[in-house]
C-alpha cells in the first residue's frame, strides 16, 4: 500500500490524519469492517488495536464509520498526549452524550471551562465532607467489617464474587454524597449495581455503532444497543432524582449534611450570570460518582481475588505479612501500608494485570495538533492503549500474576512508571488515592481472616476478561474459610492444620 502524508494546511479529510500504513478501508465505513473480522479473530477491541500498532507504529489512525480516531501506544505516546493540554478534550459521540441529556456535563465525559470549575467545585464539597480525611478512612474500615462479617455468615460456602464489592463501594463514597449508607443485602442497591454494570458492558469504551454510525439507532435500536442503554439511563436518572428530591424537602440551608444538599445551596444561591450548577449538571455529577468507582475499583477487586484464589504462594506471603505486621485481632488501618510490601506489589500487579480501562476515558484533540511525525486534527478521538502498557513487552510474562515483579532484591517496592492505572496530566482520576486505600482495605481485612479456596469441583476461573466500557471478569465462585482453623508451619509460608 502507498504511504499517505499528513498535509499541512490539516485538511478535515480521512487521508490527513491516516497513519502511513494502515489497516484496509472502504468509503464511508472506513476500518470498520476490517475492525469487526479482526475482533471476531482476537476476541477484544483492545487486542485489536494492539495488534495493529505491531504491526502499524505507536500512531495508528483510523476512520470507523464517521469517526476518526488515533490509537496512542507506548509510555512515551502515552505520557505525552495526557500531559498536553489540547489532547484534553472529551469526545462528542452520540454514546457519551446520551447519559447527560445530550450536553457535555459532568467531570468524566466534559471538558473546557465548565469541566474545570465543575471539578474544581465537586472535590471542594467531597473535602468538606470529609474526603480524603481520617473519617473517610473510618468509612472504609466500616464497609470492610461489614463484608467480612457477611462472609463470615457463609464461611465455607461457594459465593459469586463478581457483584461482591459494589454495595460496599457505594457505601463509601455515597454517604459523603448522598449521606445514606445501604445494608449489603439491599435489594435496591443490588439492582442499582446491576443497572451500572449493564451500562458499561452494552459497548466498549469507544462507542461502538452508536457512535460510529448514530443514525442506525433509528433502524436497528436493539441490536446498536440503543434501547437497553436508553433503559439503563432512564433507570438510575429515575433514582437519582427521587434521591435529590428527597434531599430537596428535607434541606436545611444552614446546615448541609452531604454533597447533594452542599450543591442545592449553591444552586439557590448563584445569581445570574455567574457559574451556576444545573439540576441536570447535579444529576450527571451524580453518576459520575455513582458509575466510577463500582466499575473500576469493583472489577479491580474482582479480579484480585481471582487472581488470588488461583496463587495459593500468593496468599500465604500476604497471611505471613499481615500476621507479622497487624496481627490476627487488631483491623488493618491505611498507616499499617508503608510497613506491608508485599501487600503493596499485590495490589500494583492487580492494576496492572486487570487493566479495567483498557484504553483509558477517550481523549480528542481540541485543535490541530502535531503528535511525534503526524498532525492529529481537530475533534479526533484519542484513545490511550493503557492494556497494552500494562501487558506489554516492557513485563517479563505479562500473563502471570506476580506480585514479585514490583519488588527489589532487598524487597522494597518499585514504583515501575509504565504502571499508570488512573492516568496522568489533568485528566488523572481524582478518585485515585480513595481507590488506593478501598483496595488496601479490602484485601487486608479479606486475607487478615479468611482463606479463600476454589469450591470442590470447580475449575480454576478464567482470567481472560468480559469486554465492555471496562474490562470485568467472567463469573467465578470462591470458598471463604475462616483462617482461624490454620496456622504456619516453619520458614515457608504455607499453611496447615492446626
């Protein structure tokens, strides 16, 4: 195939923001059928576009439908597009606008200067309430309590673990929010959850059809995805609003008592003219915060526990430096971290291995930009190929999970700079050092009492991931067996009966 150059008066033209070589195209759907039969082959989105920029280069360009995009392989690509400012822009898709009424609003899929005052304004009112403080650590340590104590109730027992953390990662965060806190076995809330994970598992984390070709919602709704997303959304708005409702008859405006009543005040308040947050800006907000973490951090648990589960070696190192560090009686606190090493690299190559955001939140160029030897135009989609990153050729064995591998000689941890699980620049994930600390909490207080076992007659779980907006595992059972029927036996930390 002959190369194409990228001209430079940047015309909006398919041929300006192609990569040299690239994948077959066709007019008007452009990759979009070589995109599918690769998919097909590979099985995942992000292997696709993995195998192309092999075969392609660290810039690869592509138009899928009326969409054009450049996939960003490689830390150096990586950390160049998330440290520049006009590669901070949010994509106008079809698919990222249909949960927020069509707007760009919100802190994950906005941009320009609303998003930085909305930002700006969100994280002033978590910290008010709390965020970030000791209280918010007392909150974890609550909704870790409470999930040991529930499988203490069905110790021994074969339990789903996919849905496991969700109510719990709610909790957390939404009683600074909303000031409510759910028992884990609500119902609502287990619906709820289950409403998020339909929403992210419709599509992947480009689109898909709606994006690529909008105007085929109107043809095929169902098989686009439209009429279950539109469900979806119309579902947890309709929670979201009988939240804020209730917040609204019940305000006192001199004494706020959680996020929510913090942005009804401002709200009241604001005159015209100035910066004024919208109900609908609130309720997209809202599921911002709502969405976020049950999907990243609970997959991320998710899929530390599988990963453990089938790493019996794994387990005893953690049981031996929990035992050593905290003991079996005394809750883990977040200041026991710079003392537990190898708890540390268990939960780095949980972040790596997982990658739940396997090409990040999109990107787009906000105005003509050179990247390495190529000018991306305006409005194009940018997607940062974090899987890769994570499961690339800089690992050695990439597939294995090995804790080992953030760990020197001497034993003291490696900050590796090709892990970037929450991004970099601006558009870093603000819930970085809350996720941090869930997973900490979550994996000391699990181990500190239980010794987690594949159910007699099950296979070991998968690891291979379920594509959607992020990556999730495929559904596993795991045996919770109190630990208090075990103890060490010499040097090497296994286990036997006491």
């Amino acid at each position: 195939m002959r190369r194409r150059r990228f001209q430079s008066s940047f015309p909006r033209s398919y041929a300006a923001i192609i990569h040299p070589v690239c994948p077959p195209t066709l007019p008007i759907i452009g990759n979009l059928l070589s995109a599918w039969f690769k998919y097909k082959e590979l099985k995942y989105y992000h292997s696709v576009w993995q195998a192309w920029a092999r075969q392609y280069g660290d810039i690869l360009g592509l138009r899928l439908g009326f969409v054009d995009i450049v996939v960003v392989s490689g830390r150096d690509m990586i950390k160049e597009v998330s440290s520049r400012e006009v590669f901070d822009g949010r994509p106008g898709g079809f698919f990222y606008m249909i949960r927020s009424f069509g707007k760009k609003l919100g802190i994950v899929f906005s941009d320009g200067s609303s998003w930085n005052m909305t930002r700006r304004v969100v994280i002033k009112y978590l910290k008010s309430f709390g965020y970030g403080t000791r209280s918010m650590e007392t909150n974890i340590a609550q909704e870790c309590k409470a999930l040991v104590e529930l499988r203490m109730s069905d110790a021994g027992q074969p339990v789903l673990v996919n849905d496991m953390f969700d109510v719990s990662i709610i909790n957390i965060l939404w009683r600074l929010v909303a000031g409510k806190r759910y028992d884990l076995k609500d119902e609502r809330l287990k619906e709820l959850c289950h409403l998020i994970k339909r929403a992210f598992a419709v599509v992947d984390m480009t689109g898909g059809i709606l994006n690529f070709m909008p105007f085929l919602r109107h043809l095929i709704p169902g098989l686009t995805g439209y009429t279950e997303m539109k469900e979806v959304y119309d579902s947890l708005y309709k929670f979201l609003r009988d939240i804020i409702k209730e917040h609204q008859e019940s305000i006192d405006v001199k004494c706020p008592r959680d996020v929510i009543d913090t942005f009804l005040i401002e709200m009241m308040n604001t005159k015209d003219g100035a910066f004024k947050i919208t109900d609908e800006e609130l309720q997209v907000v809202c599921m911002d915060l709502l969405q976020a973490g049950v999907e990243t951090v609970g997959n991320t648990a998710v899929f530390m526990m599988l990963h453990l589960v089938r790493n019996e070696d794994a387990q005893a190192r953690l049981w031996k430096e929990i035992d050593d560090v905290i003991g079996r009686d005394r809750p883990p606190t977040l200041n026991d971290r710079t003392k537990m090493v190898y708890t540390e690299a268990v939960l780095l190559e949980s972040l790596r291995i997982s990658s739940v955001a396997a090409v990040g939140i999109p990107h787009m160029a906000l105005d003509d930009a050179r990247l390495g030897d190529y000018v991306v135009p305006k409005g194009t989609f940018v997607l940062l190929a974090m899987y890769d990153l994570h499961n690339g050729s800089h690992w050695k064995d990439p597939q294995e999970f090995r804790p080992e591998r953030f760990l020197t000689k001497d034993g003291n941890l490696i900050q590796d700079e090709w892990l970037m699980p929450f991004g970099m620049g601006k558009r870093r994930c603000i819930g970085e050092g809350l996720a941090r600390s869930e997973l900490f909490m979550f994996l000391t207080y699990i181990l500190q009492k239980f010794h987690l076992k594949i159910p007699e007659g099950d296979p070991l779980p998968a690891t291979e991931p379920i594509e959607g907006v992020s990556l999730s595992a495929k559904p596993f059972k795991i045996v919770f067996e109190p630990r208090i029927k075990t103890r060490y036996s010499g040097r090497r930390p296994s286990l036997v009966t006491a």
